[in-house]
C-alpha cells in the first residue's frame, strides 16, 4: 500500500471539504460510541476485564519469544506450517512460494489489515493471480480501487449510492433497471457474485485477531460468514499474523474477546468466533488440505523494549477512532496508510518512520479520549508525544515551529516572565478585540482564525485568579 502519512495536512484539508465522506461521518459518527456505551453498561466487570486484557498482553510481550516458540511447536504438532517473515518483502515471498507451488489462480482472501501492510493483493496480481476480497466492505472497495478507511469498518467513508454506483458499474451483466430499495439488496448482490469465487478458489488467505500458544489454533472474529468459506474451502488456508498477537492460553483468548467485540461494535460477541488448528484431519468434513501461518515482525520487535512497546498490546478495535474528533472530522483516508487514527499516530511512524509520519502524533487534541476507552489501556496520548519529542530531535519540524516552541520553553521556564508575560498578552488582546470580544484574523493564529473566530481573554490570567483563590479572595 503507498505510503502517503507525509501529506496528511493536505489530504485532511481535502476530506474536510469532501461533501460525501462528511455526509457518511455524521451518519455514522454517534453509532460506534453508543453501541459500546451500552455493551458496557451491561457489563460491570468490563473495567476490570479491561486491567487483565493489559495484564495479559504485557505478560505475554515481556516472555514473547518463549510463547512463540510454544505456539509455533503446537502447530507443527497439529500438522500445519509456520514461516517466519522479518520484513514485508519477505512476507510476499512465502505467500507467493505457496501459491505458485499450488498452482493457483484464484485466491479468496478474509478482511486482514496486515495483509494491506504487505500489499498482498497488489504482490498476487503482479504475479498473474487473483485475489478476491470477501468481506463486504472490502469487496466494495476492491471494485472501487480504494484503501480501507477504518480497520474494523473499510468501507466506513461510503454512502449507500456509492455502493449503488459502483455495483452498477462493475456488474454489468445485471438488468440495468434492477433496484436497490434496501441494503439486503446490495448484499444480496454481493452474496451471488462471490459465491463462485469461494467455490473457485484455490488458496484462502485471513488474518488473525489471536494466536493460542497452548493450542497452536489461530482465531479470527467476523459479523459475515466469508472468513470461515475462506479458511474452509480452498485446499490451502494461509494465516496472516503479526508476532504480538499471540497469547498464552485458550483462557486468555476468551478474555480478550470479551473486550474486542464490546469495544468494537458494542456486541458481547460478534457473530462469528472461529478456532482454528491445523489443517482437515481424517473424519473431518471440511477443512483445507494444508494450513499455512505467515508470522510477521515487520519493525515490530525493534518497539520491544521501547517508551513504544505498549502500542503491541492493541487488539484492533478502533474504539480509539470510533471516539477521536480528529478522526470523526478528517476520516481514515487522511492518514495516508494502513492504520488510521489515534493507534495508527502510534503504529505508522514506529513501522514506516517518523520521517514519513510526524504529522500523525501532532493530529490529536490530547482529550484523551483514546486512552479511556481503550480496552488494553494503552496510552496512546503520552505515546504520541513522545513521537513528538522523537520528531524534535531529530530536527524534524519547520524551523518556525522549532523557534517558536524554544521562545515558549525559554519564557516557560521563568515563572516571574512567564507571568508577566501572560497578563499583558491577555490585557492587551481584551482591549484589541473590544466589545466584539473575538477576532476573526490575528497574526500567528492563521490557522485557527481560517475557519471560526477566536474568543479573547475574559478576566485574570489563571495564575492571578489561583493566587486570589489561595489568599481567599475568590
């Protein structure tokens, strides 16, 4: 996938402007955080189930490597395969060994965000293979040659005419006349045209939402029947996963679930939670002949041991998003690579650099509203800041916002100056703004001023009123 994070300030500008995607924001902004308000709501232990799914995550990063070993020894056990991938390239190399030696043509693949970090689809094609996206929101946009704009909801940015649209394009074989009165239409529609590719397919690729070191089983968590005809129906089911999605117990995985598809979409459970290990065995009716896991570390392990390494603990399901104004106003497309959002400020600029993505850590208010709703407490506003300070040091700013931030840090450090300087900047904008009381243009706050007005300083300065409420003035 091409990495665009270097021109969020520009592709932002745009979206804002985009009349559709704010169309599908404010029809879909409220549902996420009132489903999961109400999921719990229903569930009092939710916030200590909140403290084990941390528990559990930091025990397994800090005895990473002894539970991949396990795992990987348990699925050799159950018959199946493990490849080891350190890069991305290396990754695209063994799924595409294994296509070729099988002779594929068609390859059905289940929604997997790591395999958007690998440019999977894009390797497939190159190489004269098929890949079919079966998730319905990644169906759509497969026809419509776009990325995903939400890791758990693709196709979050489209409306239903835009599905309409493009389905009337691609599906030509189809009476023009046909009509598309409710959204089970569309599906409907979109049911028929992959039911063949299902039974067509040779290979089947998913990703991963856990791997069960005691069980070598992998799970995958969908609300659509097309992960279990993907990983069930080929001959060949390969696994996509990142090496920090593995935990150490069956036990532990049902914890997990039982914060992702809350924090996710509100449901105590999503519609399909399917165990994997191994591939058919005899008496099995079903299953692939030979099962497949690619692990990845992709930069991962070098955040082992870093101020970053909590960001391993992410379960993918974008509650930090479903709950960040920055994202609700500019949507997923505006970051520029695969993962969006407060957990892709974190993530991108670990994986890609902070070269390429140091505008993502500055793309937040710090409300904090990431952090409390994360289901494995990560704390994604210290982490972004702390990309901040990577980014500082490394002289990665315009020199504008180097002098301003050392102008700042120098009067900072003087409380007398500080003070000073704070009462006659509050002062004198009250007088500048009058009785109009805000500005519509003000040097240095362009930016701001741009798109609304900004109020001026009413009263003391918060350090003067402090100061009165200590003396007991106030």
């Amino acid at each position: 996938m091409q990495i665009n994070s270097p021109n969020f300030k520009a592709r932002s500008t745009a979206e804002i402007a985009n009349t559709g995607l704010q169309k599908a924001l404010v029809r879909t902004r409220p549902r996420f955080p009132a489903a999961r308000a109400a999921a719990v709501e229903k569930l009092p232990e939710f916030e200590q189930l909140r403290d084990i799914g941390r528990d559990i995550k930091n025990h397994t990063l800090a005895n990473l490597d002894f539970y991949l070993e396990t795992w990987e020894r348990n699925v050799l056990n159950a018959g199946g395969h493990v490849h080891w991938a350190s890069t991305a390239e290396d990754a695209r190399k063994i799924v595409l060994d294994i296509c070729q030696r099988v002779g594929a043509k068609t390859v059905t693949k289940g929604k997997s965000m790591i395999s958007e970090e690998l440019s999977i689809n894009e390797h497939l094609e190159k190489h004269g293979i098929t890949p079919v996206e079966t998730d319905l929101g990644e169906y759509i946009l497969q026809i419509r040659k776009e990325a995903p704009s939400h890791i758990i909801a693709p196709a979050f940015h489209l409306n239903r005419e835009d599905w309409e649209e493009s389905f009337r394009k691609v599906h030509t074989d189809l009476p023009a006349d046909r009509t598309f009165n409710e959204r089970r239409d569309i599906l409907i529609e979109a049911r028929t045209r992959l039911r063949e590719k299902f039974l067509a397919a040779d290979v089947g690729i998913t990703g991963a939402n856990f791997l069960i070191a005691e069980t070598g089983s992998n799970v995958i968590v969908t609300n659509e029947g097309n992960g279990d005809l993907t990983q069930t129906l080929p001959k060949v089911h390969i696994v996509l996963a990142s090496i920090e999605k593995v935990v150490p117990t069956l036990e532990d995985a049902c914890n997990m679930l039982r914060l992702l598809a809350r924090s996710a979409t509100g449901q105590d459970m999503s519609v399909y939670t399917t165990f994997s290990t191994g591939a058919r065995r005899p008496g099995d009716l079903d299953g692939p002949e030979e099962y497949h896991v690619v692990v990845v570390d992709n930069g991962r392990s070098a955040m082992i041991g870093t101020e970053f390494q909590e960001m391993l603990r992410c379960i993918r399901c974008a509650a930090c998003m479903n709950h960040c104004p920055v994202y609700q106003t500019v949507g997923g497309h505006s970051y520029g690579w695969v993962y969006p959002g407060p957990m892709g400020s974190v993530l991108t600029p670990s994986l890609i650099g902070v070269d390429k993505a140091g505008h993502l850590p500055n793309a937040s208010t710090f409300c904090g509203k990431c952090e409390s709703v994360c289901p494995v407490k990560i704390p994604l506003p210290k982490l972004m800041r702390h990309w901040r300070e990577r980014e500082f040091e490394r002289h990665l700013q315009p020199m504008g916002v180097r002098t301003n931030l050392a102008l700042w840090a120098f009067v900072a450090k003087r409380p007398g100056l500080y003070r000073l300087a704070t009462r006659i900047a509050a002062k004198g904008l009250a007088l500048l703004a009058g009785r109009k009381g805000r500005f519509s243009s003000l040097p240095f706050a362009g930016g701001w001023t741009k798109g609304r007005e900004l109020p001026a300083p009413e009263g003391d300065t918060f350090f003067a009123r402090y100061a009165k409420q200590q003396r007991g003035e106030a």
